[in-house]
C-alpha cells in the first residue's frame, strides 16, 4: 500500500518539515502523497499541499497514512504524539539525507533530523525529538522524549536532557550536564550547571530565572 505522510501542523514548523520530506521523498520515494494536518487551519492549502482535519485525514487514508509532529511546542507536541501513537498510526523519523547516524547511536520514533547536524556515536535520542539545522550532538548524550533543540545548539559529551525541554538558539550545555524535564534554556545560553526541572535559565553562564510553571516556550 501507498504511504502518504500527514504532517500534524502548518504553521511554520511543519512548512519546513514538508520541505525536509519533499527532499526526503525526492530520493527515496517514501510515499505517494504529502498532506497536512491540522485542526484550526481554514484554509484548504498551504504551501500547495492539501489540509485536512486529523479525523478527515483518518478516514480519508487509513493505514497508508503516517505522521510527523509539524509544531515546535514541546507541550503541543506531546499531546499530539500521544493522540496520535495511541490510535496506532505509523511515527516515521525524517533524518535529512546529509546527515549520518552512527551505528552505535540509536533514534526514536517520529524524530525529525534537519541539515548541517552532527550526531556522534552511542547517542540516544528519545521519540519524537525536533532537532534544528546545525546542530552538534557530542558522544553519550541522552536526549530524552519530546525535547527541541534549536538550530546552532551544541551539547558536549555525556549530556542527559530530560523530556519536553527546549533549547533556544545556538545554547551551548558544557560537558556531563544534565538538564530537567520541561526546562526552557534561552538563546546563546551557556550552561555549565545541571538544570532542575522546569526551570528557565538564561545567560551566559546559564542562571535560573524563573519556573516554568506554564510548560510554554513561545
């Protein structure tokens, strides 16, 4: 059967994931048709691609159909994820095709991989993780389920970041860190201390500045 891929978002996010699965569809061929979904949207098309509602979507492909989270809040796209795993739907990781994964290193479902990053080996990478373009991912780092990682970060070795964290725009995290679960670190942040759960920090070094109580970045 047919494969389509139904992006879960079309803001601006999941426009750049349908650039990276065009160029992914380009060389492999993965599937037959690329749609969105998303349940606010009015609009029938953006970006020339179909939009439907995720339960449009359903019924319309079935099992041919597949998806990535197309949103780059860490809330949103858990709770996307979890809808859309427990209905039992096909979670695909886009890894660009520039990028290499070693052997040793190990990836989730529904990960999206942009251009210009670097993963080193024994690396683990949690499911649905969104990494940026240019991102370094040094050796033994623990990324756990549903962080994002902005474009230009770069995590030295033996890092543990907890689920649903984001990091900003090029932050950089020192070696043997670990960072808590639904923590915000800021762009250009430096961090050189472990960092508790739900905490923002920003600055460089990386200070605490607040709870993230309300689990939002943007």
């Amino acid at each position: 059967m047919e494969k389509v891929m139904g992006i879960y978002g079309a803001g601006g996010h999941g426009r750049e994931m349908l650039e990276l699965a065009q160029l992914i569809n380009q060389k492999e061929k993965r599937w037959s048709e690329i749609v969105f979904i998303d349940d606010m949207k009015t609009e029938p098309y953006v970006n020339g691609k179909r939009v439907y509602t995720y339960q449009n979507a359903k019924d319309r492909f079935k099992t041919a159909l597949e998806i990535i989270m197309g949103t780059g809040e860490p809330e949103t796209r858990r709770k996307l994820f979890e809808k859309v795993k427990a209905d039992g739907m096909a979670l695909p990781a886009l890894v660009h095709p520039d990028v290499y994964i070693p052997e040793s290193s190990r990836i989730g479902q529904g990960v999206v991989i942009q251009m210009g990053s670097f993963i080193s080996c024994n690396v683990e990478i949690g499911d649905y993780v969104l990494i940026q373009p240019n991102v370094s991912v040094c050796h033994d780092d623990i990324i756990e389920e549903g962080c994002v990682i902005s474009g230009f970060c770069n995590i030295a070795g033996a890092v543990r970041i907890g689920k649903y964290t984001y990091l900003g725009l090029s932050a950089s995290v020192r070696q043997r860190i670990s960072i808590g679960e639904n923590s915000i670190v800021g762009m250009g942040a430096v961090v050189v201390g472990n960092v508790e759960d739900e905490m923002v920090v920003m600055g460089n070094p990386a200070k605490a500045v607040r709870r993230n109580k309300d689990r939002k970045v943007f």
